[in-house]
C-alpha cells in the first residue's frame, strides 16, 4: 500500500526493537502515540500493559488498528488530527479510565513517527502540553533532530530550537538509516528523546510573550537582533538591556542561548513598563 499521508512506515523489527528499548514503556505509563500506522510501535507498546492512546490521521489505517486492539480495553484507537487534540484532557481521561493504577503512577509520554512535512507543528503541539508530559521520545527527520538540539552559534540554531528547548531538554539518541522504513526517504532519521522541564516560572516570563518575542527575535535569519526587536521595543530600553547583558550591537538572535533570550525580554518587558 503506498503512502498516503507522507508516511514513512518503520518496516525493520531489529531498528523498531531498537525504538521500542529507548521508550522502555512500564505498565504503569499512560502513553499517546502520534501516527499509529501499520501498527509498528503499537502492538510492542501494547504488549507492554501501558495504557495506550493511538492518534491515526488515516482513516483506512485507523479502521485496521481499531480491529486489531478491539479486545485490549487498555488501548484505544482515535481517527484524528494530534494537532487538534486537547492531549491535557485526553491524558486525565485515560488516568481516570481504569482504577489499578494510582493517577499519580507513571509516566505520561508521547512517542511517534513523526511526518515530515509536520514535524514542527506536532513539535509545537507537545510543547503546547508540557506541564502535562514527562517524556516524547520521535523519530524524525535528521536535519530537524539537529535543529531541535543545536547550541546557541550554530547555523542550526533557530526560532524552533529555542522554544523547543525552553520547554525540554532534547536528546539525540541514534540515527535510523532510509532502509529501515517503507517507503524509503531520502534522508536519515533521529530518534530523539524530549525529557519536558517547562523553565518560564524560572525565567520570570510568560509562554505566549516568549513565543511571540522569538518570532520577532528571528524574523530574519543572520540579521541583527537589535535591528529585529527596534520596531517593537522603545529604543532607550534596547539600549538598557544590551548594556546591562553586555551584548554586542551586532549580535543575531541565534547567538543567544533560549535563557538569554529571555533574560532579554524580561529586561526590554521592564523597561517599557517603566516608561512614561
């Protein structure tokens, strides 16, 4: 069967063993899988007695996997968008659904593979809910793994990397060759594990304000910061903050790392406040 959505099915048992051991799904987890396929990842997530939500785009391939997990009430199969899902409610539903394990037992993990024509907005979407995540562990496109990981300075240093990286703690566990799938890509995969850790209480700022400063942050890739932020911030208090972050009037937003960033809008958020 071709691929209708994009999908790039993890057709190898030894690389989706090899998935399945770095999730290390218990019992005790409640776990949403993005993207359920051919049933892949499903059926060893299954067979470790987690709780499972499995999210299927597709509805041919969502039909099949409800038929197949008909007879497990500890596995639930939903033709929809992970996009337009409330995953906050779909995991206290899943908590409350069966009484043998405590609501404050295991772990709450997303894992998937991930299309690559909508990786970041599903990125984004886990980010949207990380006070409710512990852990997403995807299998993505190399090139996004490097993006999502990248430290301040590097060409792959972007607006996703930094809002990525203020809600979790990436890690790159291993790459996937274009053999392992069906059909095969192009480009080599990552499997990359989000430990989530949402760090804006500590940066004393708010998501939706970080989110729409990095979008003026990076609104022009290699262009000045200063230059970037000037039409949104008075310049006196552009000024403050760069002298009071010893901050070149050169500097580009991707040589900030996300705390910095926020360091600065916290500064800039104050001043304006201050002025008359």
């Amino acid at each position: 069967m071709p691929s209708r959505l994009g999908q790039n099915f993890l057709a190898s048992p030894a690389w989706r063993q090899r998935v399945l051991a770095a999730i290390a799904a218990q019992p005790a987890d409640h776990i949403i899988e993005i993207g359920g396929g051919r049933g892949e990842l499903s059926t060893g997530l299954a067979e470790s007695g987690a709780r499972l939500l499995i999210v299927e785009l597709d509805a041919v391939l969502a039909a099949r996997l409800q038929h197949r997990f008909a007879g497990n009430s500890r596995v639930q199969v939903r033709n929809s968008d992970i996009r337009r899902l409330d995953l906050a409610r779909e995991l206290s539903a899943m908590r409350s659904s069966l009484e043998m394990t405590p609501p404050e037992a295991g772990r709450n993990l997303a894992v998937g593979n991930l299309p690559y024509y909508i990786t970041s907005p599903i990125l984004s979407q886990l980010c949207r809910y990380a006070h409710v995540l512990n852990e997403a562990v995807l299998m993505m496109q190399q090139e996004v793994a490097e993006r999502v990981t990248a430290p301040p300075g590097r060409r792959a240093y972007g607006l996703l990397t930094a809002w990525v990286q203020a809600h979790a703690r990436p890690e790159r566990l291993f790459n996937l060759p274009p053999a392992a799938f069906r059909p095969a890509p192009q480009v080599n995969s990552t499997l990359l594990r989000l430990s989530f850790a949402p760090r804006f209480q500590a940066w004393q700022v708010e998501a939706d304000s970080f989110h729409d400063f990095l979008r003026a942050a990076f609104a022009g890739k290699r262009k000045r910061l200063w230059n970037n932020l000037k039409p949104r911030f008075p310049e006196p208090g552009l000024i403050q903050a760069w002298r009071e972050m010893e901050l070149a009037r050169e500097a580009r937003a991707e040589e900030l790392s996300p705390e910095q960033l926020a360091g600065l809008l916290r500064r800039l958020q104050a001043a304006a406040g201050a002025a008359p």
